[in-house]
C-alpha cells in the first residue's frame, strides 16, 4: 500500500461549513449542555432538548428552522456591516 493512498483529504476546499453541519454542531452541543444541566440543576432543562429535536424535525420536514435562518442571514451578511464603526467614516 503506497503512502498516497493513505493521505487524508478534506471534506471541503471552501472555507465555509454548509448550514446542515452548523445546525448538527449547534444542536448537539446545546442537547449535552441541556442534558448536563438537567442531571445537575433541575429536570426543566429537558424542556430544551425538546425544543431542539422540535427545531430538527422542522428542519428535516421543511426545509427551514429559526436556527438555519438566522445562521443563513448571519451568512450572506456583508463583512463590513458586522464590523463594530465601519458604517461610519472616522473623523479627522
């Protein structure tokens, strides 16, 4: 077996994850943080996973969750615009 074959490539060339692995990350990271919290602190925070394979189902059935909007329109957002006072040219 040559060492070419055993080369690890990446998943994407571009710089940027598609929303479906963002929505995954995010989910799953506040699904532990609400387990956590659950087991700890109060049985509410289950209520939160809840709401989180709610926003899965939504997405998986429509298209679309709050979570795949925001994250959509954060996206195609201008840099600059995100940028703190670079609507407003400095003052000399």
């Amino acid at each position: 077996m040559s060492t070419a074959s055993l080369e690890l490539k990446p998943i994407r060339t571009a710089g940027t994850w598609p929303t479906t692995r963002i929505l995954f990350a995010l989910a799953g990271t506040v699904t532990l943080i609400s387990a956590a919290l659950a087991a700890t602190v109060s049985l509410w925070f289950l209520l939160l996973t809840a709401l989180v394979g709610l926003n899965q189902l939504l997405y998986v059935t429509a298209g679309a969750c709050p979570a795949s909007l925001l994250i959509d329109r954060v996206r195609s957002a201008p840099a600059r615009s995100v940028m703190l006072g670079s609507d407003h040219p400095e003052e000399t």
